[in-house]
C-alpha cells in the first residue's frame, strides 16, 4: 500500500480538505471517492477517451488534463474546473441556468448516452475562452475546432453535432471570431 499525504484541492472555486490520499492516487478517483463529484468519467482509464478531462486554470491555464492518468497531488495549488462547476446555481445548490456550451449541446442534441459529454463540455469551454483571448478568423474557424475536439472519443460516434453547436455558438459570441477580409 502506497504512503499517503495531505492534499488541498480547490475545485470550481470551493477549497477541499486537507485530505489523506495516497500517493499514487490520480485524481480522478479522488473526485469520485472522496469528494463525491462523479460528473467527471472514467472510459478508457488510459488516457485515450478524454471522458475524464478537467479544466485546470493555473498560469498556463486555461487547460485540458486527463484526471485518469495524473496523480491528485499534482494538482495542489492548481485551481481546477470539473463538470458540475459549468451551471449557474442558487444558494441552494440548485442549477438555474446551463453554461451556454452546456445549453448549445443540448439544443444541437449533440449527445446520446452522454458518458463523453463532460470531456466535451470542459473542452469546448476551453477552446471558447481560448477564442476570447485570440479570435480566429472565419476560414479557420472549423479546422480549429476540429483540433480541439478531435482527442475526444465519443462511443455513440456524435461527433458531428458537438461540433456544429462549438461552431454555432463560437459564431454567435461577439469577439470570437474575425470575418474573413472581403
Ligand atoms: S478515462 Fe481518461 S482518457 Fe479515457
Ligand atoms: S454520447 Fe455516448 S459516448 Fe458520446
């Protein structure tokens, strides 16, 4: 059995512990046993499906990082966003309003069984927030879309309608994306 230290998390702006986990542990099994936050999924569990992808907002960030193949404790002091941070809530906990990636998904029925969806959720987030800090221009729009969606697996194979709601909805954020020269 492996040795166990503290670990301090913060996760999607709430601080979690100090907890004992073991050494080895990775972090994905960390949010599922001991803090409870099962939103995040384990596919493959070999860092090919990207179901377990969470956001790490450090100073490189924001960035994409597989939760099944990286121990918890790297991520000590780098804040990270899961898929149960994305909605709106009340004081209550409860989900007023979906993030407009969330909702774009949904209207675009972009998911089936939805076991890739917040793999797909917290990279469309990434690469929109990406875009707001250097737009694309229009010509560039789908490939680049493409390259960031495209590590991640989807077994229902509904790639198509993930990427046509990243589009849609890249296209309908002002600042996003800059229109070809005429
Ligand atoms: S479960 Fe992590 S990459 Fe597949
Ligand atoms: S919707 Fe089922 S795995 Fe993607």
């Amino acid at each position: 059995m492996s040795a166990s230290r503290p670990l301090t998390l913060r996760i999607n702006g709430r601080d979690y512990g100090p907890l004992e986990v073991p050494e080895e542990m990775m972090l994905i099994d960390v949010l599922h046993e001991y803090l409870g936050l099962t939103g995040t999924r384990f596919g493959c569990g070999q860092g090919e499906c990207r179901a377990c992808t969470v956001i790490v907002d450090d100073a490189r960030g924001p960035r994409e990082m597989r939760s099944c193949i990286t121990g918890a404790h790297y991520f000590q002091g780098k804040p990270i966003r899961t898929v149960e941070g994305h909605a709106r809530r009340d004081d209550a906990g409860a989900i007023v309003a979906l993030s407009p990636v969330q909702q774009a998904f949904l209207d675009h029925f972009s998911f089936q069984c939805g076991y890739c969806t917040p793999g797909f959720v917290n990279a469309a987030t990434v690469l929109l927030e990406r875009l707001k800090k250097a737009p694309v221009a229009r010509a560039r729009l789908e490939d680049t879309i493409t390259a960031a969606l495209d590590p991640h697996l989807c077994r229902c194979t509904g790639y198509v309608r993930y990427y046509q709601a990243v589009k849609a909805l890249a296209l309908a954020t002002p600042g996003l994306v800059e229109e070809d020269a005429p």
